[in-house]
C-alpha cells in the first residue's frame, strides 16, 4: 500500500468523535438546565479546540507527525476555536 497509518488514523478519529460528543453533551445538559438552547452555539468553537487538543496529544502518543507542526495546528485551532467561541456569546 502507501504506508498511510490507517490503524492510527482510525483510533484518533474515535478519540475526536469522543471528545465532540463530550462536549456537545456537557452543552446539552446545560442548555436544558438552563432552558436556553442558543448556548449550543458557543460549543461548536470549543468543540473544535477539543478535537485539536485530543488528536494533538494522540498523534504525539503515536508518534505520529511532526512535532513543531503538530503543536502549530493544535494551538492555531485551539486559539481560533476559543475565538469563534467567545464571539458568538458575546453576541
């Protein structure tokens, strides 16, 4: 084949998966605690950090990519996710 690490690919999809539905699901419990629903919308920026941060530390644990490269994209969308986040409770 091409050497694409499938097997790691596969497990860090999962692990994002995860970490999406966490966060999707802490947003849940909390807009039905609270009965406001648009707090939804502010998870979708954390969700995107939540997902760099996880594939960042897997990918590390693998052994997988480079490591300046792979710490760059992390904090860039981590950073952009927060952003996003903090802009749509603001408005």
């Amino acid at each position: 084949m091409n050497g694409f690490a499938w097997g790691a690919f596969a497990i860090g999809l999962g692990w994002a998966a995860a970490a999406a539905l966490a966060v999707m699901l802490a947003t849940f419990a909390v807009a039905v605690r609270k009965g406001m629903h648009r707090v939804v919308d502010v998870a979708w920026g954390l969700g995107f950090a939540a997902v760099a941060v996880v594939t960042c530390v897997g990918a590390a644990a693998a052994g997988q990519g480079d490591p300046g490269r792979r710490t760059l994209v992390a904090a860039l969308t981590v950073a952009w996710g927060l952003r996003l986040a903090a802009h749509i409770a603001r408005r």
